[in-house]
C-alpha cells in the first residue's frame, strides 16, 4: 500500500488536531510544494517588490544579453547608457545579473543614479551583480515581470538573447493592448535589431497579423543621446496626459 495513503488511513492520524498536525514536524514535507502554499509564496514576492520599489524615483528597466563580456563594445555602451539615464533623472532597472545588465547598473551607480536589480532565481545564474544599490530577488519570472513594467517609464533593449526577447515582445503587447500607454520601447544598436524589424515590417505585416500601426511602437537607434530623448518625451506625454 502506497506510504501515504498508509498513514492517511491512520487512526492515531485521524483523530488528532489541527493544531497538533501544524506544530508536528514529523510525516512528509512535501505539503510546502502545495498549489495552496505556492499562492503564499506568490503574494509575498508581489507584497515585498511593491514594498521595496514603491518609493523608486522615474526609471527606465534596461535589457540585454548576460552573457556580454566587459571588454565587449555591448558593454561599453550598456555602461554609456546607464550613465546617461541617470544623469537625465532616471533610475535604471535592470535584472541584476552579469553582462549587458551589469554594464546598465554600473554606468547608472557610477553617474549617482538609482541602481534597481530584480534577480531571479536560476540554476546557470548566482546572485546580483556587484553594482545593484537597490535589489529584490524573485523566484517567478511573471511576478518579477510585473515589477519591470509597473516601475519603469519605458523599455530599452540591447542585445540579447531569449530572455530579452521575451522581455521586448511582452513590452509591445501590453502597450499594442492598451494595458501601459505611453511607454517608449527602444531598441539600441540597428546592426544587431535591424533584421529582426524587417521581419516585423514585411513578414509579419504582410501576413496581416499586425497592423502598419504596430511597426510604430519600436524605436530602433545608435545613439544613446537619442534613447534619452525617446525616453524623455514619453515622459513627457505621460505628464501631460
């Protein structure tokens, strides 16, 4: 007879408290990895993100591959853009790993900005890069994509793979459904973005699964000047709305 049902048959089992199961460490631990529990767990990422980032001035969540090296020119200009964000006011969120998004939390540390990281938790990544003033670690990637959205002013992509990708497709879905209005999505470096949005302006458009105005919503630059101004007049929009 299977273990469990063994003992769930038990009278000793059946008779006792709620109480007494709750404060008894004995029997199988695997009630923790209930749906029940999970929930709990969900809520207190959400309760601590809301917490800890509520009072963050106006940021930009910056994105891009960890896998950049930092003598690589991506680098360099992760770093050039982070800088420049926080000169102009913003903080940078990034997700608070190595590469592109160490590069984006430096420049912004070093320039005297707010340096946000939102971690989560990976077998092939260990912590927060070195350069995070303010972090927060998640264990669900949905609850930490909340957080990217819900405190930034806008999104800008470097280059990256399918964890920036991700993070640049659900950007233009909630802004193409109205769910964030006003919220520029840039993407930095046409040699590496330019045939990604060709495919978006002949293919997918050709195919009619998007519509001319959809093209639209991508910003696609080379200067990190220009990302600021982007950045600034959504700001500003938003503002005057």
């Amino acid at each position: 007879m299977d273990k469990r049902r063994a003992e769930h048959k038990d009278p000793a089992r059946l008779s006792s408290t709620t109480d007494q199961r709750l404060l008894d460490s004995r029997g199988p631990g695997d009630w923790v990895h209930s749906d029940a529990w999970r929930v709990q767990r969900i809520q207190a990422e959400f309760v601590e993100g809301f917490s800890v980032l509520a009072e963050i001035p106006r940021a930009v969540t910056v994105f891009g591959s960890a896998r950049t090296a930092p003598d690589h020119p991506d680098y360099a200009t992760g770093m050039e853009l982070g800088s420049a964000l926080a000169r102009a006011g913003y903080a940078v969120i990034t997700g608070g790993g190595p590469g592109i998004m160490e590069a984006a939390n430096r420049g912004c540390s070093e320039a005297g900005g707010l340096s946000v990281g939102l971690g989560i938790e990976l077998p092939f990544e260990q912590g927060l890069n070195p350069w995070v003033d303010l972090g927060v670690g998640f264990r669900y990637f949905f609850a930490r994509k909340t957080m990217f959205v819900k405190y930034a002013q806008a999104f800008v992509c470097l280059p990256g793979g399918f964890g920036t990708l991700d993070e640049l497709f659900e950007a233009l879905v909630l802004v193409q459904t109205g769910k964030v209005t006003r919220f520029p999505v840039v993407l930095l470096g046409s040699a590496y973005w330019g045939g990604l949005v060709d495919w978006v302006r002949t293919t997918a458009l050709d195919h009619g699964v998007i519509s001319p105005k959809d093209v639209d919503l991508i910003h696609v630059v080379d200067d990190v000047a220009e990302v600021v101004a982007i950045v600034e007049r959504g700001f500003q929009d938003l503002v005057e709305q």
